[in-house]
C-alpha cells in the first residue's frame, strides 16, 4: 500500500489493464465495420447513421441475451475462443426473426479481475460473430468488479440493435393453415440448456477433458462449446426473396414454446419427429440424464435451431437457396387450424429418436 493511502489497484481494480484492454478491442471493432458506422469506439457513445445504411423509413429492432451457463464450461476448460460468437447468435439470431437486419452490437463483460488473455479471446469471438452476422461492434463496457464475482469467473451479455423498412416487418399474421414449416438445421446445442448438460455431465461422472461420447475425435468440453450458429445471411436472402411469412428462434423453450410465437391465434403447428433425425448429443442427454423427451423439446433446440414458415409452392426454393448459404433444411410440419387451446403438436418422437 502507498504511504499517502489506498489506491484503486489495493482494492482489485486495475484501471491501466482495463485502458489497455480498451486498445484491443479497438482493432477487433475496426474488424467489424459496415456502412452507416461513424464513431471510433471509446467515445461515451457510438453513433450510427441509419440513411447511410440504406434505410429510408425504418422500424428499429433491439434484442439482449447472453451465453448462459455455457460460460461455465468455458471456464472450466480455460478455453474463451467461440463464446463470443454465441453471444453475437443469441441477439442477432432474434432480430432477424422480425425481418430486421442487425446494424451494431455493444458487449458487456465482467469480472473479478480482468484477464486480458482470456478477454481478448471473448473478443475476438464476437468480432467474429458480427462479421457473420453483418454488424459492426461500436462498444460495450468491461467491468471489474470484485466482491461480486469469485476470481477466474465471468459474465458476458449482448445488446443488438436492428433496421427494417416500415413495409417488411415479419409479423406472422399472414400465416396460414397449409403453409409448411421449414426446420433449419442447428449446429448443436447452441446457447441454451446448459444447466441440465451441467447436470447430466455431473451425474455421469465425466469431466470436460474426456472424450465426447458422442462426438468422435473430441473431447466432452470442445463437443459442448460448439457455437450457436448465425442465420442472419440466410434468412435476409429468404426474406427479401419474399419466400418467408415467419421465422423462429429455438432458444430458451425449445421447439415447443417458441414456434407458437410467430403464428396467428386461429392456427396450429403441427410436426413431425419423424422428418429428422435427433443428434448425437441430444440423444445422449435424453438416454442419461434421462430427460423425458417432453420435456428435451421444452429445453432444446433437438436440431432445429432455427424455423420458417413458407408457403408450399415456394418449399423447394427455399430449400435450395438456404443450402446455397449453408444452411441444410427440410421440410418438419405444417400449419393447421387451431382447434381448442392447443398451439403446437410434435408426433414421431418416441418412434423416430429411440430413446
């Protein structure tokens, strides 16, 4: 301790690593620039010019989310590489349901005490995950925050904001019984359910440096940290092809609570299991926790991690044009009349997943 008293850094704040840290996340953000952008990042603010952006008469569309417990899991393994990509995928993933195309995202990351290996790391995901969204990463706040977090630990979230043209908002409303539902293929768990992986991990007595039971090639930690998948690119190209009537993001709910969302009261959805296959690692969630699949379509996106609804003549293009941006789908359901309170029905499950 000084002899004229307490500084900041006596008490776990270090305010010249977090000025450092500041110059590091200036270069990713550079990284990440698009048209309508027009401030450097360390101002009080950033600034974005919606004209220069192409909009003429925008509705603006905003989302925050985070990476949940899948940051425990990177914790663990002391590997931060693709977190920032799933914190990026939660919000952008969101917009782009309502039609809207993310403009700019701005991180918050706190702490205990600021590692800038493993920060740097976290950022360099993100820019990644705006650069595969579009959107330009204009901010954020970092915080050290001792008292609060136990040393080594985090928290991550991400705010992101969207445009969309007054005229092409995807509503849902024009929805109707026959439309087909197109199932988008995830790339794993994504960012949600990670306190029940938690828990099976636990129970089976396996550590994240084992390998994957279900991923050959991998150990259990890389299998679990594969990263959300963006469908920001995807579903734009569909949109402004005027193929998509509404989109849904399998997140927190699962298939069975967020289809509902994007359709009108008088309709259903109806799916069937039996149109894809259950992936490894679900398959080996439901086999050990054991997670009644009832409930695995509560928690889990089970494949699916991104849905849209499209009208039966337009199925096969659309088909065509996700695979041409890297997307697999197919076709899992339809759109029926709603009879009674019942929003949402997936048949198949114990017949087709063979849990």
């Amino acid at each position: 301790m000084s002899v004229s008293g307490y500084n900041y850094r006596d008490v776990g704040v270090d305010i010249d690593v977090g000025n450092n840290f500041v110059h590091v996340v200036q270069q990713f953000a550079k990284s990440t620039a698009r048209a309508g952008t027009l401030a450097q990042l360390g101002g009080f603010g950033a600034l974005f010019d919606l004209q220069k952006a192409g909009y003429h008469d925008p509705i603006l569309v905003s989302a925050a989310d985070g990476v949940g417990t899948k940051l425990k899991i990177a914790t663990a393994v002391d590997n931060f590489d693709t977190i920032g990509i799933d914190l990026v995928a939660m919000s952008v993933n969101d917009l782009v349901v309502h039609g809207a195309e993310p403009l700019f995202f701005l991180d918050y990351i706190a702490t205990r005490s600021l590692n800038i290996k493993n920060a740097t790391r976290i950022v360099a995901g993100i820019a990644e995950g705006c650069c595969q969204a579009g959107c330009a990463l204009v901010g954020g706040e970092t915080a050290e925050m001792p008292g609060t977090y136990a040393e080594g630990d985090y928290d991550l979230a991400g705010f992101a904001v969207g445009a969309v043209e007054r005229g092409c908002v995807l509503t849902g409303q024009s929805v109707v019984p026959g439309d087909i539902v197109l199932g988008l293929a995830s790339d794993g768990l994504h960012a949600n359910g990670y306190s029940m992986v938690r828990h099976v991990v636990a129970t089976q007595g396996l550590s994240y440096t084992d390998p994957a039971p279900f991923a050959s090639g991998l150990t259990l930690g890389e299998a679990l940290l594969v990263p959300t998948r963006i469908y920001v690119q995807p579903c734009l190209t569909l949109m402004r092809a005027g193929l998509v009537k509404a989109l849904a993001h399998i997140t927190g709910g699962g298939l069975l609570e967020n289809v509902p969302r994007v359709i009108p009261d008088s309709c259903a959805v109806a799916l069937d299991a039996t149109t894809w296959a259950l992936p490894p690692v679900f398959h080996w969630i439901a086999q050990h926790g054991p997670v009644a699949l009832s409930e695995m379509v509560r928690i889990f996106n089970c494949g699916i991690g991104m849905i849209a609804i499209i009208t039966p003549f337009e199925v096969e293009h659309a088909i065509d044009m996700l695979a041409a941006n890297g997307v697999p789908s197919l076709s899992i359901g339809v759109i029926t009349p709603r009879n009674g309170d019942r929003a949402i029905t997936i048949s198949g499950m114990e017949v087709a997943w063979h849990v």
